[in-house]
C-alpha cells in the first residue's frame, strides 16, 4: 500500500476533539523526528495548463516539538538538490539558477509557528523559504498516530512567482504549484 492510500485510511486518523485532548493531557509532548525512509515530499506543476509535471525530493530531514501545554513546533529540511522528476535534464535545470539555484540555496524549509486542531484535522502555521525567499504559510492537513507514531499528511499550494521562480519560455509552465506530503514523526 503507497503511502497515499495508507494516508486515506481513517483508521488511527484523529479528529479534532481526539487530538485537542490528547495535546492537552500531554501525550505527544516531548521531542520528535522526522522519519526520512518513510516521508515524502512530492511537487506537481502543469505545463500549458494541462500537462502534469510530477517530481518527488528524495532527501528530507525534520524534528519538531510539543510542549507539556500542547504547543506544536518544528522544521521540515528539503535538499532542493535531491528533487527527481526522472528527467535528468528537467532536474539539472530545475537545480539551476532559472529555478532553485541550488548551488546558492541549497535548502527548500517549512518553519512550523504553530498546529492547532480545525475542521478534519489540524490548520498548520509558519512559513516556507525557497530560494532564499521567506513567505509565510497555512494549510489543512491530517493527522494519524499509528503505533504511537505521528503522521501528518497535507497539500499545500505555492505560487512559484512569490519565492523568484518566474522561468517560463512563452508562459508555458504554471506559477501554481502543488507540494504534497507524508511526513512520518517519531519520538526521540
């Protein structure tokens, strides 16, 4: 079973009410890592509109924290470098200057201000830098504690033209941009 399929599994997936009373007795407070054999973080573009551009980045590093009160941090690391759209010369030119400019930029990283319980799972707070450009970021997402691990699973959608990425020969490839996640915590 992928990831994503596992992902649409409601078993161990909490609720709102569910997770507000586990972060409130303390539970899941102390220190967590982010598991990178079992996350993924994948990126999908549309050339003219219609033609999905689909990558995965296959380095990914994290840890976060949840005070004994219930408050939520952390850091979510991407090598741009890493990213593999299985076109080696798309992602030697996505690594390039014209996009993430690896060389001068070398990490994509959410910065995580704050995860409080929403409708259908947690609201996540904080920003996100690429290219050395900080904008701040919100999105929906889902939580699951299999086994007493954590796992969040979210979409989030970028406007590339906001972190410098305007490359785009005749308008051909969309500044909208989709990142989608697993990220698979465990206790330190």
């Amino acid at each position: 079973m992928s990831w994503k399929e596992r992902a649409m599994v409601p078993s161990g997936q909490l609720t709102s009410s569910v997770l507000q009373a586990l972060l409130q007795d303390g539970k899941f407070a102390g220190s967590w890592t982010l598991d990178a054999t079992r996350s993924e973080v994948r990126l999908e573009s549309r050339v003219f509109g219609v033609v999905p551009v689909k990558g995965v980045f296959r380095q990914v590093t994290g840890n976060g924290m949840v005070s004994a009160a219930g408050d939520i941090t952390g850091t979510i690391t991407v090598a741009a470098r890493s990213v593999d759209t299985k076109t080696k010369k798309r992602d030697e030119h996505l690594r390039s200057a014209d996009f993430f400019d690896v060389d001068n930029h070398p990490d994509i990283t959410v910065t995580v201000a704050s995860i409080r319980p929403g409708s259908g799972g947690v609201r996540v707070t904080g920003t996100l830098t690429v290219r050395g450009r900080t904008r701040p970021v919100s999105f929906d997402a889902k939580v699951s504690s299999p086994d007493g691990e954590a796992w969040l699973d979210g979409e989030v959608q970028v406007n590339r033209a906001d972190f410098g990425l305007t490359w785009s020969p005749l308008g051909m490839a969309s500044m909208h941009n989709t990142i989608t996640f697993h990220a698979v915590l465990t206790r330190q």
